[in-house]
C-alpha cells in the first residue's frame, strides 16, 4: 500500500514536473526577482531614511545651536554678561564693515501677557531680529516670519507659536488678526504667523511669543542681565568662519576695558564634530544587514535558475555560435539578461522605497518636524540601482561562464 | 588562388582507456571559390569531424589548414569566430533550427553578428532570403509547424543570408524523402551557385553526389577522388 503510494507519488511528480517546467521556471525567475526588489527597496530605504532622519536631527540641533557656521559673540565682567544694548550697538558697524548678512539677538526675555477670549495668556517671549528666522530654520506653519519692514512698522508684528494661537481661538491670518500684549507697557500687534512650537508643552506653557528686539524693549522692563540673557550671533560662510572670528574679537577688544572679556566662537553643531544618530544607525545597519541576507539568497537562486537554462540552451548557444557568435558575445548576452532582470527588479525596488518614504506617516516617524523635507535623496536611488546591477552582474558571470565553454561540436552533434 | 586548402590534416582524439583513435589522416584538399564539391563515406568514416575542421570549429591535430590564404594555426579563436561568421555558412542533417523562433527569426540569426548596417536591416534581408527559397510565405512559422523539407529550406535561407564565401551541408537530405531531398538539394545548388559561393555537400546519395564539380570519397579516414562520382 504505502510502496503504490510511493510510485504514484512518484510518477506524479515527474509528470507535474515536467509539465511545468517552464512554468515553474518562470515563476521561480519571478521570486528571486521580487527577492532582489524587496531587497533594494530596504537598502534604498534605509539610505534614504538615514539622510532624511540625519536632516531632521540635524535640523533640531541647528535651532538649538545654529548652523555651519555661527559665531556667538559675548562680552562679559566678574558678574556676567555686559550691557547687551551697547554690545549691539559696536557690534553693527563691524558686521556692517565685514559683510555678514546674517547676524540676531535672541533675547531669553520676561514673560509677556497676551489678552486671549478666555483671560490673560501669560506666554513667554522670544524676542529676536528678522535674520534669526533663517539662522535657526524656524518653522514657519503658517503665515509669514519677520521681515526688515516690520522693524519700521508703528504697530509691532509678532508671531506667536502653535501653543498660544490655539490659545487665541486660532485666528486666521489673512484677517490680520491682532492682539493686545500686557508687560511693563502694553501695545497691540498684529499676527503675522505660527511658529511650530519648540521644546514647550501644552501642560506647562500657555504658549511663546516672537517679537522684534526693539518692540520687546519698548514693552518689557529695562533689562536685567540677571533675568534675562542675551545670545549674539553671526551666521557667516563656514570657510571664513575663524578669520571672521578673529577679526571681530580683536575689534570689539580694542572697543572694551581690559576687565571685559570678550568671546567670539563658533557653536554650531559640525564645529563639534555634528551630533550623529547612532541609534539610527543602528536600525539602518540592521535593515542593511537583513536585505543584504535576502539579496543573497535570491542571487543564489539566480544563478541556480540561470545555470539550469543555459544548459538548457547548450544547443542553441551552439548554433548561435556555428553562425558567427563569438565568445565574448555569448558571454555578455547571458550577463545581460540576469542584469535586465535585476535592473528592472531594482527599479521596481526603488520605487517602493520612494513610495514609502512618501507616505506621511513614515516621514512623520523618520523625520519629525523637518523645516525644509528633502526631497528623496537621489543618492540612495542610484546606491539602489547599483546594488540591483551589480548583482545581475555577479549572478550572471557563472552560468556566462558555462555558456561560452560550450562546445559548439558536440552542442549542433546528435 | 584557392579558398582554402588541407595540407596533410589529420584528426586525432584520446579515448577514455588513453587509446589514441585516429579519425582522420593525411588529407589534402583544396576548393577553389564558388566551386561545387561533395564526399561520400560511410558512416564513422569520419565525414562530419571534416566538416568540423573546414567550418573552423575544431583544430587539425596535424597538418594545416590555410583559409583565405592564411593559415589557421595564425588566427586566434575570436579571428575565427569572425571568420566563420562572415565566410561560412552551415546546412545540417537535422536542420538544427531554434525551435519556438520564427523562420523569419531562425534566418535573422547570422545577421544579429553581421555588423551595424545589416543588423538594421536584418528583417528585409532575411525576408528577401527566405523568399528565394520558397518560404515567402511561412515568414512567421516555427519550425514545429513546418515540415522537413521546408525546415531545411530556412536552414539553407540562413546558411546563405549573410553572403558566404563557403556553404558547408553535412547530410542535407538525410532527414528528408528522397522527391523532397532532391528539390532541397538542387535549391541549395542553384542558391549557392547563383551567389557564387562554394558548396561542399556530405552525402550518401550518388545521384546528390553528382551534382557537384567533383567528388570525394571518404574511407577509414583517408579522402581520394571517386571515379564512380567523376564519371556520372
Ligand atoms: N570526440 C570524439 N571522441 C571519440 N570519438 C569520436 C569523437 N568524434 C568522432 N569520433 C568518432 O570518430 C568517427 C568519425 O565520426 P564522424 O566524423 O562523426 O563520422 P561520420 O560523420 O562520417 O559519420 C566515429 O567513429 C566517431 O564515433
Ligand atoms: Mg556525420
């Protein structure tokens, strides 16, 4: 009974076998080409997430610390920082003098009141000049940020974060919203945008307030070095950086007794070596690793599926070659097809990748709250590409290597 | 001067007990352009293993062989790749056509290796080829439809599209009744002569063998002309 099993089983198999053949052939052509897609679609990926999430933290550590290169200037005495009013004030004519287009005060001021709908919104403030918005990539979410006109305006333009515009009941812009602000003197401003809101949660903050140095100083109290900081920077082209430095020190120096002290120094984050993501790196290493492992295998069963039909073709790259095929012909043309199959398997790869990294949930998870979202790195596509080619290539070296030793005698003889 | 000429080639393979067996030896034979020669042996006598040697797909292991008035043995196998692709074309017993490929497709095949300008136009020249033979209107038929004797009239259509100087038929009617091989074997004669290509022709049929300029007998590895074949 179980040896009629066996027998049956048996020339079914073979029956099955050869009956699809080519059929199976095909499909298994079909899996280790998905193998190779799926495989460049996680290499593509993880590239491509690794630049994006690198712009994102990047991006955080610029608005903490600025980006490449910013110079923070500071003149202190034994008791702390200097009047910031007439560091700015020398500080103008040499950046001025030296061309920087890009230079702000942030001033880490008092808390300001906002008149809301439902009471007073005691927000903090971030006063600064126009240029901060680009030094520190601020996300604007609605809106506009600062512009050099707004310092010659009557009224004060402000921008408030997300926190305390829903606070004021979300009011439409294009209205010109404005509102009432309460400090040592009052004003009222109009809303000019919406600021994402930075490192401030809705439990412990009712929300900040951007507004122009000159405007905060007219409405906050004198200021008071001990309450209030203030951070000086200089956005300047990272090649000059130093020079910059130098030049500016030894201006303002010469301007100051000998008790102040003087700093100008570079604080971005590439001028101590740039923060990586490790732990980032740690799940692209991962990803890289597990498609590495897949792209493996369906190279294998590449070659295995190519070898089997070469030597089903051992007669047809024989006649080939009777009419005038060379060698090296024949070699390439059995290279060719497993690389136009894994060439296409890679696009396909690629565009998965791109299509994924478009979904805004995965940007959301990879790159959380990026000013400026890169557009998928091309660099990752082509690393795609190159890794679905060249394993075609490999693939097809060995049963290229069979093909152009056959024997054209005893391949065309029967 | 002659096409190509066998000085001295002998043939020799080592069996698997290190015998050594000699298929061929001793043969001298020169063919002159568009010249019509045929051999006749019987079978194992060592026919095709000469055919191999003239097509230059296999290498004397004596003597020479001059082709175009070079000699072999000065030509690396990509020479003789090229060589064989341009000057000779093949005719065999069992048609060895790509099966599935069209015979439009099956005649296309010389021309892929033919350079730029007839890789363009390789469908009007092979089309123009098989209309010579007959098939002007099997273009599209694989081999599984076709029967014998047509399979080897797109054979013959693809041994002759690329101009060769040499046409090489190893049995060509062997595969065929006799009325049908008979018009096979006169298209391949009328073909070949009218684009002045030289014809050798293996076969084991006398009235076929009369049809050429001169005849070979092939015996135990040794080739000498055939009075019978001469005097017919
Ligand atoms: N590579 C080889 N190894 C061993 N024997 C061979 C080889 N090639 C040919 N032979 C033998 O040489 C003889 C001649 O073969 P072949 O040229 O094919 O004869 P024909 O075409 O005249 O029938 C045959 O006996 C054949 O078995
Ligand atoms: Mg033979």
């Amino acid at each position: 009974m179980n040896r009629l099993r066996e027998s049956f089983t048996t020339v079914a198999a073979t029956v099955i076998e050869g009956w699809n053949e080519l059929r199976a052939q095909r499909t298994r052509v079909l899996m280790s080409l998905i193998g190779v897609g799926l495989a460049v679609a996680a290499i593509t990926g993880a590239v491509a997430a690794g630049s994006i999430a690198e712009q994102s933290i990047r991006e955080g550590e610029e608005r903490g610390s600025g980006r490449a290169a910013s110079l923070s200037v500071n003149a202190f005495d034994d008791n702390g920082p200097t009047d910031p009013v007439l560091l700015a004030e020398r500080l103008e004519p040499l950046v001025e003098r030296f061309g920087i287009d890009y230079h702000s005060r942030r001033v880490y001021g008092e808390p300001l009141a906002l008149e809301s709908p439902s009471g007073l919104l005691r927000t903090e403030s971030a006063a600064v000049d126009p240029a901060w918005g680009a030094m520190r990539r601020i996300p604007v979410e609605h809106g506009r940020w600062f512009t050099e006109r707004d310092e010659r305006m009557l009224a004060p333009a402000v921008l408030v974060d997300e926190i305390a515009w829903e606070n004021l009941g979300s009011p439409a812009l294009g209205e010109h919203p404005t509102v009432r602000i309460q400090g040592e003197r009052s004003a009222t401003a109009e809303i000019v945008g919406v600021v994402a809101s930075q490192n401030s949660s809705r439990e412990w903050s009712a929300g900040t307030v951007y507004l122009l140095v000159d405007d905060y100083l007219e409405l906050a109290p004198p200021l008071d070095p001990m309450i209030s900081s203030v951070e000086t920077s200089l956005w300047v082209p990272e090649a000059e950086a130093e020079a910059l430095a130098d030049a500016i020190r030894a201006e303002l120096r010469a301007q100051y007794p000998v008790t102040i002290s003087v700093q100008v120094e570079r604080n971005d984050p590439a001028a101590w070596g740039g923060g990586a993501a490790t732990g980032l790196l740690w799940l692209q290493l991962g990803l890289v690793g597990v498609a590495s492992i897949v792209l493996l295998l369906a190279a294998l069963s590449l070659v295995n599926i190519t070898m089997v039909t070469v030597r089903h073709r051992v007669r047809e790259i024989g006649i080939r070659r009777a009419f005038g095929a060379t060698g090296r012909r024949v070699f390439v043309g059995v290279v060719m097809e497993s690389v136009v199959g894994t060439a296409f398997a890679g696009v396909i790869g690629v565009a998965i990748a791109v299509l994924a990294l478009q979904n805004p949930w995965v940007r959301e998870l990879i790159g959380d709250g990026i000013v400026e979202p890169p557009p998928f790195p091309i660099g990752a596509a082509v690393v795609g590409l190159l890794v679905a080619v060249g394993v075609g290539a490999v693939a097809g070296v060995l049963p290229a290597l069979v093909a152009v030793r056959v024997r054209v005698i005893e391949a065309i003889r029967f | 001067m002659s096409l190509f000429r066998l000085e001295g080639v002998a043939r020799s393979v080592r069996l698997p007990d290190d015998s050594r067996l000699d298929i061929l030896a001793g043969v001298d034979l020169a063919v002159d352009a568009g010249e019509h020669v045929s051999i006749v042996g019987r079978s194992g006598s060592g026919k095709t293993t000469l055919l191999n040697l003239l097509g230059l797909l296999d290498e004397p292991t004596a003597g020479e062989i001059v082709w175009d008035g070079r000699p072999l043995s000065a030509l690396s196998s990509r020479d003789r790749d090229r060589a064989r692709g341009r000057d000779i074309g093949f005719v065999f017993q069992q048609f060895n056509l790509l099966s599935g490929r069209s015979a439009l497709e099956n005649t296309i095949v010389p021309l892929l290796y033919a350079g730029t300008d007839r890789f363009w136009k390789r469908r009007s020249i092979a089309t123009a080829m098989l209309e010579r033979v007959g098939l002007g209107e099997r273009l599209a038929s694989t081999p599984e439809h076709l029967s014998g004797g047509e399979q080897q009239r797109v054979a013959i259509a693809r041994a002759l599209v690329r101009g060769p100087k040499l046409i090489l038929a190893d049995e060509p009617t062997g595969a065929l009744d006799v009325e049908t091989g008979a018009r096979v074997m006169r298209l391949l004669d009328d073909v070949s002569r009218a684009t002045g290509a030289a014809l050798i022709t293996i076969t084991h049929d006398p009235a076929i063998a009369a049809l050429a300029d001169r005849c070979y007998r092939l015996d135990a590895g040794r080739l000498a002309p055939e009075r019978s074949g001469a005097a017919a």
